[in-house]
C-alpha cells in the first residue's frame, strides 16, 4: 500500500511533510485500506475500511443533533456489541437523502459483506465465515442534501477489500487519516500506550474535522483503536467521559452538524482480566490516557479550523457550578466578535465581557478578573489599573492565546477551545460544493 499524494495537494496550502505526524504503532486485529472511488473526481483517497477479522468490541458517541446521516440511522438500529468492519466515505454525508440514501446504505453492506466473506473463504486458513450485514456499520461526511454516490462506491467495495493490510505503519496511519478528509488541511492522528503489569496495550486515533464544528460533537469523525480486552459497556463509560471534555470541549463556528461520531474498537488481543468495572484501576489507567489522545485529536482540530491562523483557550475558573462555566466559556468562543478580534490582533475585552453578559448566568461583575495569558485587563468592575495596550497587542500576536475569566463565586471551571475567525474562512465555506 502506497500513500495518495492527492489526499495533501491543495493549491493554496503547503503539503504536510510526514515528520510532521505522530508515529502510530500497528493495532493487532486490525487490518485497513484506503482507496479512491473517485468521489472528488481528482483521483484522492475517499474510500477507507477498518476490518476485523477476528471481531471487535465497540462503542460510539454520535451527534445529538436531531438530523442525523443515514449511517448513523443504520448503525443505531444495529444493537450488537461487537463488529467485524467500519467503512467510511467522504465527499457525500448521505444525510437527507430519504429512503433512497438508505437502501443505498443497505447495498453497500450487501456488497461489502459478501467481498469480505469471499475474501475470509481464499485466505491461507481458507475460513469458511459468512461476514452479514448486521456486523457492519459506516460513516459518511461531506454535502449534505446530495445524491449518494451509490454506484461509484459499490464498484470499489471489491478494490477496498483486496488492499486491507494487516501492517500499519506510519505511511498507511496517515495514508488512512487523510482518505477521511474533507476541508481538512492536513490528517489528524494520535497514539497513547500504557503498560499493564508485564503487558504493553496501545491506543491509536484518528480524526477529520475543520469546520461547523461545536459542542455535541461536530462535522467531525474520531475512530480510536485499542488492543485492549474491554467490553462494550465499559467503552461506552469510558468514552463518554473522555469526550465531555474534549471534543465536546471545542468550537470553531458553534455549528452542530448531522453525521458526527467518536468510536472506540478494542479487537480484545491483549488481555487484561475479566470482570473489570468502570472504576477498576487498570481501566481507570485506560481512561487517563484515552482522554489523553482524545484532547490531542480535538485541540488538532481546532488548529486546523478552517481558515483559522490562532489557537484560542477559554478558560473560566472558579464558577459557581461546571454547567455555569461552560455557559459561560462556550458564550466568548462562539463569539464571532470575540474570533474576529483575535483574528485582528486585538485585544478588544470589551467583547469577553459581552459574550459573559450574554451567556444568561448570573454573575457578580465586580468580582470578574480577566487575563490575557498573564496579562491582568479587568478587575472590580473596571478596567485593571495594570492594564498596559502595548504588552497586550504584543501578546495577541502570539499563534496561540488564552483568555482566562476568573469569576471569584465558586471552585467549578471549563476550559474550551476554539481558533480566529478569517477571511479565508468565508472563502472556504462559499466555495464548499465546488
């Protein structure tokens, strides 16, 4: 398997270099392909399958948003607890699409399930294993509203499975995570590993994601891979927290979209003792680290806004409740006044104290502290006697900036994370279909 140069050509962005990414180890129990079916009609990858020979326990958390893709309406009427394979297109959402773009779903695992079993029956152990529909399940990003591209990715279905590959190193890593592109810029990926007594379990990510990105998930997919024995359920606890505060923790333009997941896979090829709960200290361990490459892959994504130039962190700190603080946070990062100012460079905190007034929570304004990094701006009710515009425009120049409310009414605080807004921005999403 070779890499597809077209996934990273993009004549207004310079191409990724591959000692830019992290290195993912190989996930046993996991093989993976990625090729084009020609989606885009540039020839890039737009076509990757995660199989699994032996099954793979799994768990999700998808978009709340009440529109959902047709992928997520046939994963959802799945209830089994472990799967063989994940296939995932990109160009088309599939979402309000009606009962066409399901029936297309249903094909697609028609055909898809007959290659792989196929596949199983030629292997060396000549396998004789029926692969069925209900072990499949699929993710869609792209337009919304448009004719799925049906025929396209039923021809390639055959092509996809020939090329699964057991090997991932970290051509086929970034190879994989950049087939599930759309604006991105360039791939997202991450890996942890913990050890386990005598026993090494590793985790790797990736994800796509630039823009209508918000809380609740985004248009962003997340497919994390363990080798880790871990039920379902624990997944589902676990991921689930992971997520709170990480890649619902992030905003670009605070909008929610339609085909939004986050799954985790454990292929259950490493064992690490039956019977464990949620609050075992190895799953715990297990936890701290998936939140670990979880906050890696959204903060990636945030970089990665589209037309975005500056990272920004939100941080409010001693609130009267969490909720409070994430009102409040969420309120000044999808601010469009707030973005475009840092985007200017300016530290205008006139707009940090309008996006706190707006957020509905009721706060004491004489009690506020707000900083630009460590830049003290306002306090008492005022602007801060310390207050100094060159040192602050000095600051907003930095690619990366924290602005940091203090509310002095409690000990509950949330941090988020969102980027500027530019023009380039407008050029993007205007030119979106094309």
């Amino acid at each position: 398997m070779t890499i597809n140069l077209k996934n990273f050509l993009n004549d207004k962005k310079k191409m990724s270099k591959m000692g830019e990414f992290q290195e993912l180890k190989e996930i046993e129990g996991l093989e993976v392909s990625s090729v084009s079916a020609d989606l885009y009609e540039n020839g890039r990858d737009d076509l990757t399958l995660f199989y699994f020979k032996d099954g793979a326990n799994y768990a999700s958390v998808e978009t709340t948003n009440s529109i959902i893709s047709e992928s997520l309406n046939w994963n959802k009427k799945s209830n089994k607890r472990s799967i063989k394979a994940l296939m995932v297109n990109t160009k088309n959402a599939n979402t309000f699409t009606g009962e066409e773009g399901l029936l297309a779903i249903g094909e697609i695992a028609n055909n898809l399930a007959r290659s792989l079993t196929i596949r199983e029956s030629k292997s060396e152990k000549g396998i004789n294993e029926t692969i069925k529909i209900k072990d499949l399940i699929f993710a869609s990003t792209g337009v919304i509203g448009e004719q799925f591209p049906l025929n396209k990715i039923s021809q390639t279905i055959p092509t996809l499975v020939e090329k699964l590959r057991v090997v991932q190193n970290k051509l086929i890593w970034v190879k994989t995570a950049s087939a599930i592109m759309t604006t991105d810029t360039k791939p997202k990926l991450a890996y942890e590993e913990i050890s386990i007594g005598n026993k090494i379990i590793k985790i790797a990510g990736i994800a796509k994601g630039s823009g209508m990105i918000a809380p609740n998930l985004a248009t962003m997919l997340s497919f994390i891979f363990t080798d880790a024995e871990i039920s379902s359920n624990i997944l589902k606890s676990i991921l689930k927290k992971a997520v709170s505060n990480t890649f619902n923790a992030i905003t670009v333009d605070s909008d929610q979209s339609t085909n939004d997941m986050v799954t985790i896979f454990s292929t259950k090829k490493v064992k690490i003792g039956q019977n464990r709960t949620a609050n075992d200290p190895v799953i715990l361990k297990f936890e701290s680290a998936l939140k670990k490459l979880c906050l890696n892959l959204a903060k990636q994504i945030v970089v990665d806004g589209e037309g975005a130039k500056k990272f920004v962190t939100v941080r409010v700190v001693n609130s009267k409740s969490l909720i409070s603080a994430k009102n409040i946070a969420f309120s000044i990062a999808n601010s469009p006044l707030v973005k475009t100012a840092v985007a200017g460079e300016d530290p205008n905190w006139g707009r940090i104290i309008m996006g706190i007034g707006k957020s509905g929570e009721k706060i004491d304004s004489n009690k506020i502290e707000i900083k630009f990094g460590d830049l003290m701006v306002a306090e008492n009710g005022k602007i801060s006697e310390n207050y100094d515009e060159i040192k602050l425009k000095e600051y907003m120049k930095w690619d990366s900036v924290l602005l940091e409310i203090n509310l002095n009414q409690g000990n509950d605080s949330f941090e988020c994370y969102t980027c500027d807004f530019t023009h380039d921005y407008i050029d993007i999403n205007a030119d979106y279909r094309n």
